[in-house]
C-alpha cells in the first residue's frame, strides 16, 4: 500500500474505531501533522527501548523484548517478512 490519500488513510482509521465500538471499546486517531509528530516520538522512544526482536512470519507476528523484560507482541502481514533474512 503506497501512496495513500488522506481520505483513504481516514477511511481505515474510521473502519478500526467501528471494529473496537463493535467490542465496547474506543481507539484514538489521529492525522494531524503535530499530533503525528508528536506520537511518531514517543514511538521511537519505545523502539529504542528494544533489547530483542522475535520475527515469525508464519503467523504475522513481531514480538519485541524491552530492556525491562516485559514484551510487546505486533500482528502485522508486512512486517515479520521485513525484519526476516531472506532463506538461501
């Protein structure tokens, strides 16, 4: 998916936040350039807080491991075959 409109990227923020009302639950979106800016930051900062790195693109599945010890696991059909060294 390259080259996405602001309208298009609207379109599947507002398709997410239907998905969570379905579960009683609310998400936050955002496309304000500052707001993006600003949570693009914090993001680097947690990214930086990364001591490994769990690719597993069978199941779509990144499972990082924080300097804490704790774990954050991101379902993503992209980016486990990014992060995987191509089979020779």
């Amino acid at each position: 998916m390259t080259g996405q409109t602001h309208e298009d990227i609207q379109a599947i923020a507002d398709t997410v936040v239907e998905m969570e009302e379905e579960l009683e639950v609310s998400g936050y979106v955002t496309l304000e350039e500052a707001e993006l800016l600003r949570l693009k930051t914090l993001l680097h900062e947690w990214v930086d807080s990364v001591a490994g790195v769990v690719a597993t693109p069978a199941l779509g599945r990144v499972t990082l491991i924080h300097r804490h010890g704790r774990k954050s696991s991101i379902a993503s059909a992209d980016l486990p075959f990014m992060l995987s060294t191509p089979a020779s």
